[in-house]
C-alpha cells in the first residue's frame, strides 16, 4: 500500500516526463524507508499534540502535512521534511486547513451515502471501491497541487531548522509514541479491575440465594410449605438479610412450584448466567 502511494505521487511529480506505472514504482522503491520514518513522525507528534488539550495536534497535522511531498519531490528525509514543511505553511496555516477541510468534505458527502447505499444495490462493494480507486488519485494530486502553491508562493530560500525546534518536536513524538502502550495498559487495567468486581458481585449473589435456600429450608420446617414470596421470608422473622441484589436492587427470581412444596431460588449472574437452587440442591 506504501509503495503505491508513493509510486502515485512520483506519477503526478514526474507528470510531465510521461513515466508509466514501472517506472513510478521504480523510482518510488527507492523512498518506501524514507516515506515510512517521515509518516511515523508525523503521526507520533500529531498525537502527542492531540494529547495536549487536542489543538496543538490539529495544528502540527497541517503544519507537517506536505512532508510526504517534500520527501518526494525535494528528497528531504525526515525531521528535516517536516520542519520544511512547517516553513512552507508558516503564515498560510487556515488557506491550507481550509482546503483540507474541503476535501474532508467532499470526501464524506459522497462515501458516505455511497457507503449506505452499497447494502442494498448488487455489487455496491464493488462500486464503493472504484469510487475509492478514483478518489486517491484525485486527493494526491489535490494535495500534490497545494504543496506546489505553497513552494511557488514561498520562493527560493535557505534553509535551515533549528536543532531546538526539532528536539521539541521529538520530544511531542515521544509523548505521542507513549500514548498507545499507556492507553492500551489503562484498558487492561480497568478491564481486570471491572472483571474482578464482576466476579466478586457474582460470588456475593451465590452466597445470597444460598443463605436465603436455608431460610427456606427452616421456613419449610415451621409452616409445612414454602412462602409465596421472598418478602414474606423476611416478615417472617426467620431470614433477616438481604433479598435484593446490589447492582440492579430488584429481588432474587423465587417462585413456589407444586402447590407449595417445592420452590426455585435463582439469581442472574453478570456473565448472563442464570444460577438457581431448588430444595434438591
């Protein structure tokens, strides 16, 4: 997928000298390491930006957004790529944002619709994905085209980034590279913490139906036959704890069968498991 992209933009680069499909992919064979550490930075930084109150990582996600273009048609690699980038933007943040934006746009206006109606018409797959095929390389000559703008607008100059202003950003990245193993380790965490109180609520509901099973039994010894109702066990006087379970404060399922003789106490576990005792039990 990285070498096609890259092979499309050196097409739309090189428009002008008529390189067919081989040579696209030739020329963009040599980038694929280059193309990948420049797309890793980026969307390190735009994440430790979007991990700062969010704005900052939309705006370095403009600021750095022609880097993929420099590497191309400049053969500038990485940091340096993206701190050119940031120099061809720099003044003209919102006109390339706005642009973005558009194309953002017309990008949902029609996959999305395309993407509903493709359920219902035969072969609606097939034609989501030739609107793809035609969309990516309308988008990257789109993209391609204000990364032109902005290098005519900008004209000839020297440049230089600062070391300062590159370990900055580096350290942005870091930030953005720990957010993913700190985030998935935060789902772990809670995932383990929710399991085990699961679990624990679940043990309390066994333990509940299993008192309540022998205040049945004494219940059964005193009057011949069951109570009609776990609220009529707790007027008894014979079980004074709990007939509710603590989550969702509805009682334990109870129901008297054979005319009073027999019963089933049951309880809903969160497993969606159904516990139930009889006198059997």
């Amino acid at each position: 997928m990285i070498w096609g992209q890259l092979a499309l933009i050196c097409a739309i680069k090189d428009s002008g000298e008529n390189i067919g499909v081989i040579e696209s992919y030739r020329r963009a064979w040599r980038k694929i390491l280059s193309y990948w550490w420049v797309t890793f930075l980026t969307t390190s930084i735009v994440l430790g930006g979007s991990f700062l109150f969010v704005v900052p990582g939309i705006i370095f996600s403009v600021w750095f957004s022609m880097a993929v273009y420099i590497l191309v048609a400049e053969d500038i690699k990485g940091m340096d790529a993206l701190m050119k980038s940031r120099e061809y933007v720099r003044g003209r943040w919102l006109s390339v944002f706005w642009r973005f934006l558009f194309l953002s746009l017309l990008a949902m206006i029609f996959l999305l619709p395309l993407s509903l109606i493709s359920e219902f018409i035969p072969f609606g797959s097939f034609v989501e994905l030739v609107f793809s095929l035609f969309f990516a390389p309308l988008s990257a000559t789109y993209l391609f085209l204000i990364y032109s703008n902005l290098k005519s607008v900008k004209g000839d100059f020297v440049f230089e980034p600062a070391k300062i202003k590159k370990w900055s950003f580096i350290l942005t990245a870091i930030i953005g590279l720990l957010i993913v193993p700190a985030t998935i380790l935060t789902l772990i965490v809670f995932t383990s913490m929710d399991s085990a109180r699961e679990k624990a609520r679940d043990a309390r509901r066994q333990s509940d139906i299993m008192q309540i099973q022998m205040a049945l039994e004494l219940y059964q010894m005193d009057n011949n036959s069951y109570p009609s109702s776990l609220d009529e066990l707790s007027s008894s006087g014979i079980y004074s704890s709990t007939i509710i379970d603590s989550k969702t404060k509805k009682h334990y399922q109870y129901k008297v069968l054979k005319e009073g003789s027999d019963y089933e106490i049951c309880a809903e576990m969160e497993t969606k498991e159904k516990k139930c005792l009889t006198p059997w039990d």
